[in-house]
C-alpha cells in the first residue's frame, strides 16, 4: 500500500522524468583549491549546547544540500491529489494507467506555472549551466569557462533574480568558483541592494560571502547598512551577515561603520564619512573617537543614546543579538567612556544601570574578547551581592567555560577578585574540578586546572596571558578586602582534594599523555592533603613489565614527559634557570614518594629501568636515598646496585649511564 503522504508538495518521481535522486554527499576534494575551503567561524557561546553548533551563517549552504538538478526551484503547486497518494474512501484498486496519466497531467501543469512566472526562460538557461560548473571533480580551467557562460546568462539580471532560493544559490556559484572580475560584476549589480538581501532566508549567504571576497566593495556594502544597523542585528537574518562581518571580515575601519549607528542619531548625523585617512583614524578609535573635545550635554546624549541601543538589545535575548561580539564592543566602550568620568558617583550609577539591564544574559558574552571583557569589568567593580548573581548566571556552563580561552578569563578573575572563597569553591571550584579528566586533554582546559593551584605561572601561562589576567588588578585592590596570597591558599585547599582523587583514580592513565602528566605533576607537588593514594597509582603504573610486552603501549618510562614527571618527583619540584637548582615545594615530600617507589615496583623492575630509559630516573632516586632515605633502604639499595651492575652498565650505551654510575657510587 502507498505510504500516505504529509503534504501535496512533492517532486516527482525519478522514473517520471523528473529531477535526479539525491546523490551521496562528497568531500571536498583536496585539488578544490578555493577561497572556501578555510572558512573562518564564529566563536559559539558557551551557553550553547556542544552538538548543538548553529549552521546560521554558514556560506556553503549552496553546496551541502540537495544535488538535485533543479535544487527544488519551485514548489510544485498541486491543487488535486497526487497520483499515488492513498485513497481512504476508495475501495476499488488503483488502475496503473491512471496514475501515469494523472502524473503527466501534473507535470504539463508545473511547467505551465513556471513558464508563467518572471524570467522562467533565464531561470532554466542559468540551471542548465550551473549544474556543470557546480561538479565537484572537474578540472579548474573547466570550471572557469562554466562559470564564465553562467554569468554571461545572468549578467544585467542579477538583482532580478537573486532574492529567489535557486537563483542565490546560481549567483553564489559564481562568487564562490569564480575569478574577482566576476565577483566585482555581481558586486556591482547589487549596489544599493545589501539591505534588502541582508534580511532575505537565502540572499543573506550571498552577501556573506560578497563582504568575505569582495574587499574593494565591503565598505560600501557596509554604509548600505548605515541608519538600519539596530533593527538589523534584531532581525532573524540579517543578524548572522553583521556578526559575521564584524567579527570575520571586516577591519579596524569596517568595524566602526557598522559600530556609528550605536551611537545615536546625533552621531550619524554630524560625523562625515568622506573615507579620508584623517577620518578613518578617528574612527578606529570607536567611540573615544567620537567623545574627542566633547563635552557636557552632548556627551551625556550620545553615552545615552549608546545605553538605549544596548538596552534594547538586551530587552529581546530570543533574538540572538546578545551573542554577537558587535554587540559586546559596544558594550565595553560605553562601560571604558564611563570610566573616564570624573564624577566617581555618576560613574557609579551609569555602571550600575548598565549593569543591571543585561546582568541575566552574562553568560552569552563571555566568548569574545570584549565580552569577556565586560563580565570581568562588572565582576571587579561589583558588590558581594552583584558578584554572587554573576555566578549564579555563569555557574550552569563553567565546564564549557573552562575550555574558552576568552571564557575562562572570567572564571579566572572571579578567583582572583571574589573575597567569599566558600562560595567560590561551592559554585566553581568544585564545577572544575569535577571536570579534571576532560579537562586536562587542552590546553585551555589545563590552564583552569592550573589557575586553582598554581595562579599566573610561568610554566603554563605566557607573560601576555599573565598581562591580560591581570588587567582587573587595579580595581581588586580598590574593591576586595583579602589578602591576595590568603585567597589563593583558601581555593588551592578547596580544590585539592577532588584533584587528589582525580589523580588517585585516573593519574596513571592521564601521565601518558603530554599535557595530563603536567597536570599531575603540579597536582602532586602543590595540592594540599593525603597523597599516598595518588603515589601509589603513580608508582602502581611504573611498576609493570619493562619494557612493555604491548608494542602499541610502551612503559612510563619510556615516554619522554612521563618519565619527566617521576624525575620531578623525586625532586620535590622544579628546576629553576635564575637559581640553578630546584625549589623544594612544602607541600610534597620525595622522600616518602621514593620510599613508596622502592617496595611498589621492587628491586628486579628498577634494575631494568635503570639499564633501559629510566637511567635520570633511577639515578635521583638514588640520590633521594642517599641524602634523606633511612639507613635500612640505603643498606638496601646498595644491595641491588652491586659491582656486576656498574660493569653492566658501564659497558652498556644506557642513556645517563655515566650520572647513573656516579649517584651508586655516592651511595
């Protein structure tokens, strides 16, 4: 029986004559050498679920659907019945015949409706060609005289065209595959046109990648916008054209086009836009630009002015806007010009309103620079209470956060900034620390594992990371009350414990990978409680066959920043360059971590390891030993490292050997 039919909409069958069936989706080839093949992306906000990465915007919409000769053209408009669709009053058999005829009858009357509708004849002429020039496997050269014909088809008719589903996607072939004589034609044709495509369902992709490809046209296209800007970011399309563009695309000047219309009507009104180098370098100043030897009522209007525009974004969240790092530049240089005011009060209350409009919507600025920026700034300036709601708005994405590198600065100044450590390490703390096993994976990750124990090292954050976290530092020592060093220890001892397990649980896996045996390492050497658990893993792991009976795992020892790690230990910390010798941590002891090591893996393994990869390994535990093991594990170990083994190693190319024989010899 014929499944029944949803709507009456449908293609015709393939043996009907119609459009091909779909055919399988395929890579893009690696001979494709176009300007899409590394399409740049928005930042996503971290309130977004992972799998849930939002398609609006994306420029190869055009190539990823349907294959289809016709790319569903028009919709098939069926007033009757479709032949195969059921029948539920009819209990007589469907007559074959009947079907087909009824079928005929409905294609005689599709073509009837397209041939009717304005420039139906060029609409056929252009698909024709564009089903060559869209092939994916053919040469270059090939491709450029199709793509060269299909312009010749649709030249002088492009912004006739263009707002139709099919015809964008025609006139984006050419933009995509085509040389810049092409694209500056197409360009050229849709002058005076931008705001208009901007807010269509299937142009806006055009204009996309036109302001991307396009660069001797993407300022006008972005004065077209100038006036329309606010109800654009606000508009179901046209929003993703004015992210893209601004956070994309667009340069210093470009952004500041698109940056005017927050300013107020005045602003747009009495600034001049002649393009000259003059002017352009006031404009890149953004708004201090435009604040420049103004002052008193005028002033206060355009800071007004700005404040509505923000507010009226922030009064419609379901329209995306929030999210857009236009949006967030905006932002930060309202809460910069308020800084600058003289008046401590006005500045005050100028924050404290600003503040307040968009304090539950936090949490979709944080991936961008400036909205990062932003949250930073409120949670600084803020009070116990505007510091607590920060938190509570941020605290459902911490582990999304964690991995940001613009995010995470937030998580790092509310450790830095906030005095109530309990409610840091009830909301937070314990949030990251949950998450230790993903996190150490990344970089980004690492360095929030990082931050809790050992805040703004050098190990593991660059002298501009180190400057940037540090930017709310003057305001810290304005608006906390506790002692920066205090706050450190309170969240290092909050976060200890659940490392400590981490590292007791999953350690030993997590130390074969680079970047996991960092974060064990400094989980051991400055956490603070019980470490036996977590040596034992450790040592537990070390203390397996060697070498390692499975070719694809090797032992420990034998990967480099592994058996760095277990060096280090029996350090008790880290080398240091200015000071030519390793400082001791106070919270680690390499003593009881080399007594563990002697009865975990016992004398036969360690005899291995010291003849295989593990000689720098072997060798400061013997100089452990020797400076604070008891005389009962000295007596003991200089039982295991006898003279036939220093002939052994001797005649050996051991790597370290000569060190190794040195430590048994001091022993």
């Amino acid at each position: 029986m014929p499944a029944l039919q949803k709507n009456t909409k449908k293609r015709p069958a393939s043996s009907q004559g119609g459009p091909k069936a779909k055919k399988p989706h395929i890579s893009k080839q690696t001979t494709l050498k176009n300007n899409d093949e590394n399409v740049k992306k928005r930042r996503h906000p971290v309130t977004l679920p992972v799998k849930e990465v939002s398609n609006e915007g994306s420029e190869l919409e055009d190539e990823d659907e349907d294959e289809d000769g016709e790319e569903g053209g028009e919709d098939i408009e069926t007033d009757a019945p479709v032949g195969d669709e059921m029948v539920v009053d009819s209990a007589l058999p469907k007559d074959p015949n009947a079907t087909r005829e009824s079928h005929k009858a409905q294609r005689v009357l599709q073509e009837q409706r397209r041939a009717a509708k304005p420039h139906s004849q060029l609409l056929a002429n252009a698909k024709r060609v564009w089903s060559l020039a869209r092939q994916k496997n053919i040469p270059s050269a090939e491709r450029q005289k199709h793509v060269r014909d299909l312009m010749d088809v649709v030249k002088g008719k492009v912004k006739d065209i263009v707002l139709k589903h099919d015809a964008s996607r025609i006139i984006q072939t050419i933009v995509k595959y085509g040389g810049q004589k092409e694209r500056d034609q197409i360009a050229g044709e849709l002058k005076g046109h931008y705001k208009e495509l901007a807010q269509s369902k299937y142009s806006k992709f055009l204009v996309t990648k036109l302001i991307r490809l396009c660069p001797t046209h993407r300022a006008s296209i972005l004065q077209e916008f100038q006036s329309h800007v606010m109800r654009l970011l606000l508009h179901r399309e046209a929003s993703s054209v004015l992210a893209d563009t601004f956070e994309l695309y667009a340069n210093a000047y470009e952004r500041t086009i698109l940056l005017r219309d927050f300013y107020g009507k005045e602003t747009a009104l009495f600034s001049t836009s002649r393009g000259t180098d003059e002017e352009k370098e006031t404009a890149k100043k953004g708004l201090r630009g435009v604040l420049e030897g103004v002052e008193g009522e005028r002033r206060k209007r355009v800071l007004a002015a700005l404040k509505e525009n923000l507010t009226t974004i922030f009064n419609n969240p379901d329209k995306g806007a929030i999210t857009h790092a236009i949006v967030h530049r905006a932002l930060w240089e309202y809460l910069t010009a308020v800084n600058d005011i003289e008046d401590e009060t006005e500045q005050e209350k100028l924050r404290r309103e600003i503040f307040e409009n968009c304090q539950d919507v936090l949490a979709e600025m944080v991936h961008t620079k400036d909205g990062s920026r932003v949250v930073r700034e409120f949670i600084a300036y803020g009070t116990a209470k505007d510091r607590k709601h920060i938190i509570k708005v941020i605290k459902p994405h911490v582990e999304r956060m964690c991995t940001d590198d613009e995010a995470q600065l937030v998580l790092f100044t509310a450790l830095d900034v906030i005095d109530d450590t309990k409610l840091i390490a009830k909301s937070l703390v314990s949030d990251i620390t949950s998450h230790a096993s993903s996190l150490a994976t990344s970089p980004q990750g690492r360095r929030s594992l990082f931050h809790l124990i050992v805040p703004r090292t050098r190990r593991h954050f660059t002298p501009a990371q180190i400057a940037v976290i540090a930017e709310t530092d003057s305001v810290r020592a304005k608006t906390s009350k506790k002692d920066n060093t205090t706050r450190e220890g309170e969240i290092r001892k909050a976060a200890s414990e659940e490392l400590l397990q981490f590292v007791a649980e999953k350690g030993a896996e997590t130390a074969r990978d680079t970047g996991g045996s960092l974060v064990v390492l400094e989980v051991m050497l400055y956490a603070e409680g019980d470490k036996s658990p977590a040596m034992k893993t450790l040592l537990e792991a070390l203390a397996s066959p060697y070498p390692s009976e499975d070719p694809a795992r090797p032992h420990p020892i034998n990967l480099p920043h592994t058996s760095r790690m277990y060096k280090s230990l029996l350090q008790g910390g880290h080398f240091s360059h200015s000071t030519k010798d390793v400082v001791r941590t106070p919270t680690f002891s390499p003593s009881e971590f080399a007594s563990i090591l002697l009865s975990t893996v016992g004398r036969d393994k360690t005899l291995s390891i010291a003849q295989g990869d593990g000689a720098f390994v072997v060798a400061e535990l013997l100089e452990r030993i020797r400076e604070e093991g008891s005389d009962e594990e000295k007596k003991m170990v200089r039982g295991w490292f006898d003279d036939v083994f220093k002939a052994r190693v001797k005649d050996s190319e051991v790597k370290g050997k000569n060190v190794l024989i040195e430590k048994i010899k001091a022993l």
